[in-house]
C-alpha cells in the first residue's frame, strides 16, 4: 500500500492543478461575457462620430474599402477606419460605473463629447453609444448605449479613435496601387528625365539609354511613390488659379505609372515652393515630404545597373574561361572544386572562391554607350544552380578594363586591372595530394 500513494497524491494533484485551470479560464470567460458592452453578428458597414465641438463624419465601407462622406466625400484611411469598426464589433468595457445613474450630467453623458453611431451591413437602425468625460484617474471616457441605462468606462485605446482631426481619417497615400503590376515609369522633368520598364524580374531603362536599371533603386522609387503621404490637403478641387500658385502648370516633374491592365496612366505632377513640395494628381493638390521629388529627381547614372554579374558567387556551380587562348575549365561537385581543362584536379576552395567573389565584386566606374571596336581579351561563361547560365566579355580601351554580359550594347568601365583577375597560372590552384 505504501508503495501506491505517491501514485495516488500525484493523481490526486493532477486533479487538482486541472480543476484550478479550467477554473480560472471559466472565471476568465465569465468575466469577459460581464463586461461585454456591444456584440455584432454583422461587419460594420457605416460609422458616424458627432462630436459636441460641431464635428460631424460620416463614413461609409464600398466593396471592402473605406470612404469618407463627411465633411468631404474621399477616400478614407483603411487602416484607422477598420481599428474602430474591428473595435466595436466585440467591444468591451474596463469597468462597470453606475446601474442607474440618477444624473448624467457628472459623467458628461447628458450632452456627450462624441455620439457614434454604427449601422451593421444590412442594417437601417444604428447602435448608438454615447461617449463622455474623461475618467478623473486616466485617459479613459465614461459611456452608455443610447438605449440602456448603465454608465461604464471604455478604454482610451477606443475612444482617442473618435477624436482625431478630421484629416487624420483621410486616406494620405497619394498614389495606391499594387506595385507587381507596374509596367512603366517615366520621369520628365527640368533636370532629369528617364523611363523605366519593368521586364519579368529585372528593370530596365528604354530611354534616354538602353541598359539594364538598378533593381534595388527601382523598387525603392517605386515604394517611395506608394508610400508617399499627403503632410497637408491644399485642395481638393483644384482651379488654375490654385495650380499656377503652386508652380505645377509647369512642374518640376512629371511622373507617369502604367499599369497592367489599365490603359491610362497614373500621373503626378511635382513642384518645389518655398522650400515645400506640393503634388498634383488628377485635380487634387497635396503638401509632401522632400523625399518622394529627391527620391525621382535621379541622374540616369544613377539608376544604371553597375555590377558585372547580377549573381552571387555562391550561386556559380561551374565555370569556363577562355583567356589569352588559354581555357580553363571547374566545376563543384559535392562541396569540391574539380579542375576539367586543361588539366584533372582537385583545387583549392578558397582560390576559386576568391576568383569567384572577385568577379562578383567588379562595379563600373562609368559607362561606354555603342561603343566601337571592341574585342574581349577574355570571355567567362558561368553555370549556376538550375541550369541557368551567364556569359560575360572582358578586355581593355584606352587603358580601362572594360566588360559586359553577353546581349548588352554598352560596356562598364571596370574598378579593377584584367590582369589582376586572373591567376598568372591556374596550376597554383592545386590542391596538393596528401601524402
């Protein structure tokens, strides 16, 4: 017998910890169900907020997307709009105040700082909860349904929702659209002007220059024109009047985004006044950050692609090069470099990864556009993973190493002697035999 209670206090303690758990968690749920203040079945397909100061929004869900009807009918933001309709739909109070209050007047409640009115989809009859004073120990507010009587506290997380200006519930982004399906980009502008076009992965410029674009600093122009945001609304129907005070008749730039599918182009015009930067799109003029005209107002060298190679040495998995008529040849077979021409070894790893990392590492320093008589001193062709395969030219004009991927009209003026990479002889390579 001696033997089974231990057995038995571990069972009886596995009861007992089970018991204290669900417990608690029934407790938790109770609560929860207690302090409930407004259930909805349905998604939230209209919001009012009225406030005592005159305030008055009205804002209604299309098709998934937000917009504002009041005071000005125009896109609203998504993501502040859904917090308070996502808010309200479960909404929940952090502390019960008076059942029956005998006077609304203390807690603010009898001319209320904010009336908010939601309307479920399908719904002609709003719920209305009214909002009060703030609670004297935080930032929380005193409410009530219009519809029962009981006064409770809402948590400031719901109710500094209600009483932002009426331009922070404005859609700020001055131009959404889904970056994949951009087709084109042109730039026209005083001191710059550019057109980019997007072909499967890779950038490339058509003009002023045929050459292959920096897909780095591509996406970084394309996300900084969907991320910018309007600092100030100047106007929302703008006259001539309007356009030619913020010098965007005759714009600094110009920017036009095709896309997939769309046959009319979105179009911003861009203007610097007084050090500030304004935006013309469609009829509409807003205030934005420096960054979005800096960000455009590139040189097209800038935007050039300046690597050699578009991979990394990691990737290649075998190469040949034929250099001063000689050719040499390697592959890498389970983590081991192999030479194949002009002789049969095994090499140094970190030989042909230097050689590797340095071709890797070959930048222009400028570019030479159709040019004329040039005759590669050395050609590489690269074997990376899946098949794929890359061909590059090197040589030499007047005194610069030059070189391109194979298919390109242009060379890259190189930072670095064609002597300096290559082994004066691949035998060094070796891997020395073991003894």
């Amino acid at each position: 017998m001696r033997s089974r209670t231990p057995i038995i206090l571990f069972i009886i303690l596995i009861i007992l910890t089970g018991g204290i758990y669900f417990l608690s968690k029934y407790q938790e749920k109770k609560k929860e169900e207690e302090n409930r203040f407004v259930k909805l079945s349905e998604a939230v397909q209209r919001v009012e907020i009225k406030r005592k100061d005159g305030t008055d929004l009205i804002f209604e869900n299309l098709n998934g997307r937000w917009r504002m009807r009041k005071p000005k009918d125009v896109a609203a933001d998504n993501y502040v709009l859904e917090r308070i309709a996502d808010e309200v739909k479960d909404l929940k109070y952090e502390k019960l105040v008076d059942e029956k209050p005998a006077d609304l007047r203390k807690y603010g409640l009898k001319e209320p700082e904010i009336t908010l009115k939601i309307w479920e989809r399908g719904s002609t009859t709003p719920l209305e909860i009214l909002v009060g004073d703030k609670n004297p120990l935080n930032s929380d507010r005193y409410a009530k349904l219009k519809e029962d009587s009981k006064v409770v506290i809402l948590s400031s997380i719901f109710t500094d929702l209600l009483i932002k200006e009426p331009m922070e519930y404005r859609e700020k982004k001055i131009a959404k659209f889904d970056e994949d399906k951009v087709q084109k980009i042109e730039v026209l502008g005083k001191e710059t002007s550019y057109t980019l076009i997007k072909k499967g992965e890779d950038w490339w410029l058509s003009k002023p220059v045929k050459a292959l674009a920096d897909n780095y600093k591509c996406d970084d122009l394309l996300y900084t024109i969907t991320g910018s945001e309007a600092k100030e609304f100047v106007s929302d129907s703008a006259t001539e009047e309007k356009i030619k005070e913020y010098g965007l008749e005759n714009p600094d730039l110009t920017v036009r985004i095709t896309l997939k599918g769309k046959k009319k182009p979105i179009e911003l015009k861009i203007s610097q006044k007084d050090d500030r930067y304004y935006v013309l799109r469609d009829n509409s003029i807003y205030r934005v950050e420096d960054s979005l005209y800096k960000t455009l107002a590139k040189q097209v060298k800038e935007l050039r692609e300046k690597r050699l190679v578009r991979f990394y040495s990691f990737d290649v998995k075998r190469f040949t090069w034929n250099y001063k008529g000689k050719i040499f040849e390697a592959i890498e077979e389970k983590d081991q470099w192999k030479a194949l021409k002009p002789f049969s070894s095994a090499l140094k790893k970190d030989n042909v990864e230097g050689f590797l990392r340095t071709i890797e590492d070959l930048e222009a320093e400028d570019f030479i556009d159709n040019p004329a008589g040039f005759k590669p001193e050395a050609t590489i062709k690269f074997t990376l993973e899946k098949g794929k395969t890359v061909t590059v030219h090197l040589g030499e004009m007047n005194g610069k190493t030059v070189g391109r991927e194979k298919g390109l009209g242009y060379l890259l003026v190189l930072n670095k002697k064609l002597s300096d990479i290559f082994p004066d002889s691949p035998e060094s390579w070796k891997e020395e035999e073991k003894k």
